[in-house]
C-alpha cells in the first residue's frame, strides 16, 4: 500500500516553485501541519470547489515555520512541488487523505520568442503594480512563476496547473496578460491624471 497523501483543502491554487505563506489554526490542520513537520514529509494542497475538491492538486512542502501562537496556532510558509491526481478520498481520520497519482509534464519547451514575450508581458504588469520583476534561475515551470504572484481568476489558475504542456501554458498566460494589460493601463492613466491636478477627466 502506498501511502496516503495528507489533503489541505482550501480555495487557494498552488503552484510547483511558488511560495504560499498559511496560518494553521483548526485543530485537524494543526495535526496535519504537526505530522508532516514531524515526518518532514509533503501535504497536499487541493482548490476546493463546489461539489467537493478539484481533480488536481500540488503537494506542499513546509520551508519554514514562522510563528508559533500559545494556542498551537501557527504561521508557516509552504512552496509548491509536484502535481498530482486524486483518485479517491479517504475520510478515516480527522483530515481528508488521498489516494493519488503524480504527474509531471509531457516534453517540449517554448520558444525563445514566447519566453521573451510572456517575460515582456509581466515586467509591464509588474511595473503598474509597482513591483520589481524578479525572475527563476531557470525557465522550467516559467508559467507557474509568472502567474504564481499575481491575483488572477482562481479557475484560470487551476487549469493552468492541469494543462501538461509548458509552451501551451505559455500561450494561455501571453493570453491573460494581453487581456488584462489594456484594464491596467487605462487605471494607470485615471490615477495619474487625479493626482496631477486633483480632478479625474
């Protein structure tokens, strides 16, 4: 028997690379976060949905725990692994386990035009929000990293995170970007011209 995999249902989306900061505060999550701190093993972090749990789903590992509260409460940072399936939901405990399969992408990579256009993309976005790009050492889960930080629909997410190929995730988020941008800018105009002289035109 393999083993089990531990469920953190929440609506949250996670991605392999990225970070995702939690607070822990019901009594089964405290066990769930508790034992795998203890095993050093992953969880795994699942989009809820409304009849239940989405198919896929990314496990977690615990990078650091930042606060601990009187009440066992705490404060950990997590980052995105491996992808996975769930087959079947095991309820026997007090949190929900699964019975899963991972899975990583099928091969090929984008192109250097669309790295370099998704990349573009981004920094623009990122500028409007007054944030500094930063990017991966390295362009393997490129998609993941773009999208991972920034506040997009959360079902975009997720089929972003159930999509297998790399260059098609690509296009899916040069896509998003491109729809957004024009939203971004036309905010971007309004503050500018209420803060010039106090009075939006």
């Amino acid at each position: 028997m393999k083993p089990l995999l531990p469920l953190f249902p929440l609506d949250v989306v996670l991605f392999p690379g990225t970070p995702l900061p939690l607070h822990i505060f019901e009594p089964r999550y405290k066990e769930l976060i508790a034992e795998c701190l203890e095993r050093k093993s992953t969880f795994g972090m699942i989009k809820t949905e409304e009849n239940g749990l989405a198919d896929i789903g990314c496990t977690a590992e615990i990078v650091a725990v930042t606060k601990k509260y009187d009440d066992g409460r705490m404060d950990i940072v997590t980052e995105g692994r491996e992808r996975f399936e769930l087959l079947e939901i095991n309820e026997e405990r007090s949190f929900l386990r699964g019975d899963v399969v991972y899975f990583d992408d099928d091969p090929g990579q984008p192109t250097e035009a669309q790295i370099a256009h998704v990349v573009k993309l981004h920094s623009e976005i990122m500028a409007m929000a007054g944030a500094t790009q930063d990017l991966p050492d390295s362009n393997e889960h490129l998609s993941f990293y773009l999208v991972g930080s920034l506040p997009l629909d959360l079902d975009f997410k997720q089929t972003l995170l159930e999509m297998r190929s790399e260059p098609a995730r690509i296009e899916a988020v040069i896509t998003a970007f491109e729809s957004i941008l024009p939203k971004l800018r036309r905010t971007v105009q309004v503050r500018q011209k209420a803060g010039g002289n106090g009075h939006a035109h």
